[in-house]
C-alpha cells in the first residue's frame, strides 16, 4: 500500500533492490499497480529497465451493488488442508494451465496445502456435471478482498462456472463483515461478466516485469 506521494526518486531506489532480491532468488522482477492512481509511475519503471507486458480494467464492487449469481448444475466447494489430494491437484491443474489452454508448470499440490492454511484466503473448486470445472480465490485484508485465479475448464465454459464462483466468492466475503471487492478483467468478456455481479471499472491494473 503507497501512502502520500510517490517520487521517482524513490521508486528508482526501490526497483534497484526490488531487483537485486529478485536476482538472488533467481527469479523475476514483476510490479502491479492501479496506472489512474499512478499515470506516472510507468515512464520511471521504463526508464529503469523493467518492460510493460499487460493492462487490463480494475473492477470493484460494494455490498449495495453486489449481484448475487448461481448457475444450474453449478456447485463450488471450499478446499481445506483436509480436502481429497484429487480435489487439491484437480484445482491446480485447471488454474495453472488456464483451464487447459497452456502447458505451463503446474504448482504443486504441497504448495496449495500451504496457501489453504492461511484464515484470509478462501480456495474454491467448481463442479458441473459431476467434474471439477473452474477455480476461484479470494483474499483479504482490512475489510478488502482480492479475487483472483477465476479460470474455468476449457469444455465447460460459457455455462456460468466463473460467475458462480466470482459471486461466492463475494458473497462469502461481504457475509464475515468485508465492504470491498475487487479484481482486474482479462477481456471485455470478461468486464461484462463482471458488470453482471456488480463490478464497475474504477482504474487499470498494469504489469511491469523485468
């Protein structure tokens, strides 16, 4: 979270060592944040040797607007560190291959048992026609949740699987006390999807990476 103003100064300092950890662990440099509330900030990333790879609409939503949506046949349960080793790899796999569009690593079923221990976060795994079909998270902090990892198998798509779990989701968080959701949209499909909860577009989520 920035708090005050945001300097070029600073934000060449911190990118320096942003980068110098990044490179001792062996892995990239990647930096997320609302380009409205910074339109600055990206000619200073630039300048300092990172490249913009992605920008797409930040969405949010509040209780009084929230849209409430469950698609027929579509079920969502909450994976625990108690949950079937076949749901747990199940959910890695269709979230980490884009629902089978890629062939990308898969995270490891250990590495999802040690994200579900935290009380923050919620995991969820779609279910249509008695098979795992879409993933779906959420976490939060200070009222705030941030959904993420929406992804659903590619044969079981246009059927309502994200907008299922997108609303559970939401309707999970605004239920324990939350008052802010909010997520970035790949495509316009996607915005509309969103628009149909609730959603509106406040800002634009862009990546930097090294």
């Amino acid at each position: 979270m920035v708090e005050g103003p945001v300097l070029e100064r600073e934000t060449n300092e911190a990118v320096a060592t942003l980068r110098s950890m990044f490179e001792h662990h062996a892995d990239k440099l990647q930096i997320e944040y609302d380009e409205v509330a910074f339109p600055e900030v990206g000619r200073w990333l630039v300048a300092s040797g990172l490249e913009h790879v992605e920008r797409n609409p930040l969405m949010a939503s509040r209780p009084k607007r929230f849209k409430p949506f469950a698609a027929p046949g579509v079920t969502v349960t909450r994976l625990t560190t108690k949950s079937k080793t076949a749901d747990m790899e199940a959910f890695q796999t269709i979230r980490w291959t884009n629902g089978g569009d890629s062939d990308g690593p898969i995270a490891s079923v250990e590495q999802l048992q040690e994200q579900l221990e935290s009380p923050r976060s919620v995991y969820l795994l779609a279910w249509l026609d008695g098979q795992p079909a879409g993933t779906g998270v959420s976490h939060s902090l200070k009222g705030a949740a941030e959904i993420v990892g929406i992804v659903t198998r590619a044969d079981k798509r246009r059927r309502g699987v994200a907008a299922t779990v997108t609303s559970e989701l939401v309707a999970r968080h605004f239920t324990s006390g939350g008052d802010f959701a909010f997520l970035d949209a790949a495509d316009r499909g996607a915005v509309k999807l969103y628009e149909g909860l609730g959603f509106e577009t406040f800002g634009a989520n862009v990546v930097y990476r090294s």
